[in-house]
C-alpha cells in the first residue's frame, strides 16, 4: 500500500544535540510538507517542498533545517538553535500540478522529546 | 490567510447524525473550504472539500451556505471512530504559499 512513513515513532535527545527526523513516501508525489503540533494546538508549517532539490520556510522555520535530495525523501534536522523543540513532528504528501486543493497525505508522525 | 471559527468540543451519540459547523467570514472567492480530522495520535486526515456547491463522499457530506461565511460537515451516522478533532481549514487554489493553515479545531466525542 502506498503511504507515508515517519520514523521513529517516538524520540529522545540531549538538549544541544541535533536530530534528523525521517519521512520517505511511496505515493509518487512531488510536494513534501513539515508541520509541528504543540499539545491541545492546530498544526504550523515548518518548511515545504513542492519539487526535488528546492524547499521554501514556512511559519516557523527557525531552529529547523531540510533537505529533498530525492523525491521520495524529505528529511528534518531539528538544530540546537531551536528553543523548544518538544513537540509531535508531522510529515505530508500531495500531488502536485495546477490544482493546490489536491488533498494532503499525512504520516503517523515523530514525537520528539528533548531530555 | 482567511480565519476560520470553530466550537472547541461537541459530543454526539452513537449512530445519530453530526453536524459540525465552521464559520469563515472573510472568505473570498477563490478560497476553498477542506477538512480534516485527527484522531489521538496519528496524522490528520482529509475528509472533503468544496467550494461552494453541497459535496458528498463515503466519509461525510459538506454543506455550504449560499454566502459562503459559514459551512458544515455532516457525519450521517456517527461511530466511535469518529471520535477525532476536526478541522475546517481555508485554501486559496492555484497561488499564495503552499501549506495549510490549522486552527484549534473541534474535538467530537462520541457516546456510546
């Protein structure tokens, strides 16, 4: 079945430390999406993809870092220069092209906790 | 980005009819109403969309005011994996940045 896949499911690190959170999708699909969710709150775009090898900042782009070497892939590194990176990390997928209500397919999500 | 409003949390019964309203008055026209649900620990998931016909598919049915300020998305007979919060999320077609802008949502609580 096609799909996206984040990994791992949940996560700890040492604060200071960087970590790179995984998404990799099967759908074909040439836009890529990061969103963090802080608890009781909606979902807030951290950086987006919509072809290999270019990505643009979202709302909340600082602290964060990606890359979309392939278009399967589209990794997440959470730096030391962000605050407060405790949150439940969430990856998406959707077709591209002219129409932008095209639905987005989200993955199961990361949560990362910072120790 | 245009705002939607949203109550924080309903509760319905097991195989009643839900009806879970969304207000966006400064809506414009080329803005298309999409939702989406969450349930406890997973991605969210896209229900429907339209933008300004009544929409129906297997999940739920959307209907849109004929001003367009305000919507509702119809569980015709709800299950308690309907349980989710809900969100109801403007996107301009065809330009403006990419994403989707998500707001607080409506948690639905089934009983049984």
């Amino acid at each position: 079945d096609g799909g996206i896949t984040q990994s791992p499911k949940y996560l700890f690190r040492k604060e200071g430390q960087n970590v790179t959170l995984s998404c990799e999708q099967n759908l074909n699909h040439d836009a890529m999406y990061w969103y963090r969710q802080d608890p009781g709150q909606g979902l807030r775009l951290i950086y987006y993809s919509q072809i290999v090898n270019d990505f643009q900042k979202g709302d909340i782009a600082e602290g964060y870092s990606v890359s979309r070497e392939k278009k399967e892939s589209f990794p997440l590194t959470v730096t030391s220069a962000q605050k407060n990176p405790t949150a439940f990390y969430l990856c998406a997928s959707r077709k591209a092209g002219g129409d932008s209500n095209q639905p987005q397919h989200f993955g199961d999500g990361t949560r990362l906790s910072i120790l | 980005d245009a705002k939607t409003t949203q109550p924080n949390s309903m509760e319905s019964n097991e195989e009643e009819p839900v009806h879970l309203p969304c207000n966006h008055s400064t809506i414009s026209g080329t803005d298309y109403i999409h939702w989406y649900r969450q349930l406890p620990s997973q991605g969210p998931e896209y229900v429907i969309h339209g933008l300004t016909s009544n929409v129906n598919n297997r999940m739920a049915s959307l209907a849109i005011a004929e001003d367009r300020k305000s919507s509702t998305l119809i569980l015709h007979r709800a299950t308690l994996r309907d349980a989710a919060v809900y969100y109801c999320i403007l996107r301009v077609s065809g330009g403006g940045a990419d994403g989707l802008t998500f707001g607080k949502g409506t948690h639905l609580i089934i009983q049984p």
